[in-house]
C-alpha cells in the first residue's frame, strides 16, 4: 500500500512539472518569435570630408530574417554644416519586383529633417533580407562635422504590426574636425536675465509712488471733503442685523421638537399595544 501511494505521488510531481515546462514553453515562443533583431544604420557610419564637397550616405535596414512590409524615418543633422541635396529611394522593399509606393520623401523647411517613407503594394509577403532603404545626398557648407541621426523610426511587418527595431546613426566629420558637442543649458544665464528686469521695475515702482505722493497738496479739498458727515448715515446696516437675531434665539423650539418626539413614541406604544 505505501508502495502504491508513493508512485501515485510521483506520478503527480512529473505531471506538475510537465505542467509548469509546457507553460513556461508557451509562454516564451511568441516572446521569441515577435523578438526581432532588426536593425536601421546609417551607412557608411563614419566619414571625413572638406567643406564645398558633396558625399552620400545610405540607410540601410537589415530585418533579421523577419518580414517588412514599410518601414518611416526622420533624419536629422546639423544645417549649419551641411546642406541637404536629395534624397533617392533604394530598392530594399521592391528588390522582389513588388510594387512600392513612397509615402514621404522631402526635406521638412520647419523641422530641418529629412522625411522617408515607403511600403509594399500589392505583396503578400515581406522582405527578409538586408536592403538600402534610400541615399541621402549632402553638401558640406561649415568647417566643423554634424551627426546623423535616424529618429522617428517605423518598421512594420505584413499584419501591419510595428516591430522592434535598433537604430544605428552616423557621423560626417569635416577635414577631421569632429561635431560641436551640444551646450548644457545655461540656466544661470537665463536667471540673472530675469533678475534685472525685476529690480529696475522696483526703482521705478518707487519713483512713481513717490511722485503720486507729492502730487497731491491740496488739503482744502480733503477738508471739505472731510466736513460732509451726511454721506456717512446712510451706510448704518448694523440696524437691520437685529431683525435676524431673534429668530435665532427662539426658547421654546427645543422644547417643542422634544414635545413632537414624545407624540411619535407614544404612538407607536399604543399601535403595538393594539396588536
């Protein structure tokens, strides 16, 4: 019997585990296959020019295998050292012969970025291997180097889903000189320029006090002003506050509220008794 009872017992431990592995190993296969290695660069990553000459760069998507149907950026530099020229569409999403349509290519005038868009027309499947997207034209017009960042970044598979993507940017240097590294925010300088308007406003807030205090030497006026009291009698409201007091200080309503609880008691005592 104890036999018996300890392989039941065992039997029961493996079915658990077999149990927990089973879903443990549902729960990991949509996590591993919705992961994706994707990756967006910048192409060449690195690049040393002079400044009036003109150099291009392709950005490249490399799916991992996993299918892209459209993908969307922006890509931004610095326009104080280079100048966008055009901006070419590669074959990545049509390289098959499937159908594409550009949903954006432009250079946005507000934003100073360079727009991109496109996707697949017409295909059932996506594209797994790796591809130029588009080549990007600039021309060097400052003597320090710019970054070039892809930002904005959208790549979706045929179910219209948006998958993970990593992004790899890029870098121009210009006769070696590498970017202006961005300039902490001077907030102590924004600071003392609100404190010194805030102190000449006070000197002349006290000016035109002082001014508007001399200003006014006329004491004839203000004496006659002072010798009318019949202006003063009719602000006498304290006359009608009384009227309000003695419904206040009404002595018997307690009394009476008391009165009308006996009743009500008294009455339920007598329905009872009539029960």
């Amino acid at each position: 019997m104890r036999h018996l009872m300890m392989r039941l017992e065992s039997m029961r431990m493996r079915t658990n585990i077999m149990i927990i592995a089973l879903t443990l190993g549902l729960l990991l296969i949509p996590a591993m296959t919705s992961a994706s290695g994707a990756v967006l660069k910048v192409m060449p990553a690195s690049i040393d020019t002079s400044t009036g000459e003109e150099f291009s760069v392709g950005v490249v998507l490399d799916p991992d295998g996993a299918p892209v149907y459209g993908v969307q950026y922006e890509l931004t530099f610095d326009t104080t050292s280079l100048e966008f020229v055009s901006q070419t569409p590669g074959d990545f999403l049509s390289h098959d012969g499937a159908n594409t349509i550009e949903i954006v290519n432009s250079f946005n005038e507000e934003s100073k970025r360079i727009e991109y868009g496109e996707t697949r027309m017409s295909a059932e499947t996506g594209v797994t291997a790796a591809g130029t997207l588009a080549r990007i034209t600039f021309r060097v017009i400052g003597d320090q180097g710019s970054n070039i960042e892809l930002t904005n970044v959208i790549v979706s598979s045929p179910q219209a889903e948006e998958m993970s993507v990593s992004i790899e940017n890029g870098v121009c240097l210009v006769d070696g000189i590498a970017p202006a590294s961005t300039p902490e925010p001077t907030a102590t300088a924004a600071g003392g320029k609100t404190s010194t308007p805030s102190a000449t406003e006070t000197v002349t807030a006290t000016a035109t006090m002082t001014e508007t205090a001399t200003s006014a030497p006329e004491p004839e006026s203000i004496l006659e002003e002072a010798n009318v009291p019949a202006s003063t009698p009719p602000v006498k409201e304290p006359e009608s506050m009384p009227v309000s007091t003695p419904a206040e200080d009404t002595p018997g309503f307690g009394a009476i509220m008391v009165c009308i609880g006996i009743l009500i008691v008294s009455c339920a005592l007598k329905r009872r008794s009539y029960k």
